[in-house]
C-alpha cells in the first residue's frame, strides 16, 4: 500500500524534493535524469543558463531550465525553477531529481521537476 500524500512525514516530504542544496560549498552537481543514470557536473565548469516559458502546448510544465557545462547541457522541466539557479549562482546547488506527478502538490518549497534531460558533448 503506497503512502498517502496527507499522511507523508516531514522527512518523508524533504526526500521528495526535487532540489538538494548545501550549506557549504558544493564542488559538484549530481543530476537523476529521466533516462535513469546519474550525471556529476564540476560546479566551476558551469557556463550559464535560461529560464524560459516551455514552448510546448497542452498540459505540459510551464518552464524550462537549460543548464550548460562545459561537458553537456542539462535541460529541466517544471516549475519554480528560479530557485534552481538561485542556487547554483551562490555555490550550494548539490543535486536535481525529478517528482513522481502525484507528489508534486505536496512539495510546499522548491521547484517542482518533472522532467530532466542530460546532453553530453561528444568528446574526440
């Protein structure tokens, strides 16, 4: 039986979080993609970013986030995704998973993910 949304705990709640963060320094960035592998990306290869309305149509997240280092892009889907990049521009960005849909309207701070996509760069 999976647990209801009303019923979750405190500590249940936080590992629902799309966004780990650090009080320290985070020298890297660990990524859970949709294709099921993590990604590590060096904080200090990191190039720049956008945040821009999701051009698709329907039902989908309204935002999208590219993240781009200098070893690949990262390409996330949500909302609330400024507080990614609030993040990663102060040094505490740690981590980014995605949400199962059903748990979304319980994560009351944060971004909600869900989608995240990684792009290498080819390397020859």
């Amino acid at each position: 039986m999976k647990p209801s949304i009303l019923h979750l705990t405190d500590q249940e709640l936080q590992k629902l979080a799309c966004l780990e963060f650090s009080q320290s320094y985070a020298a890297s960035i660990r990524i859970k993609a949709d294709d099921h592998r993590i990604y590590t990306f060096a904080a200090s290869q990191y190039i720049d970013g956008v945040i821009e309305a999701n051009p698709g149509e329907g039902s989908l997240p309204p935002e999208r986030l590219v993240l781009r280092f200098t070893t690949g892009e990262v390409t996330a889907l949500g909302s609330g995704l400024d507080r990614i990049e609030d993040r990663l521009a102060e040094g505490h960005l740690r981590g980014l998973k995605t949400v199962e849909p059903r748990y979304a309207s319980a994560i009351k701070s944060g971004p909600i993910i869900v989608s995240l996509t990684v792009s290498r760069k080819n390397e020859a």
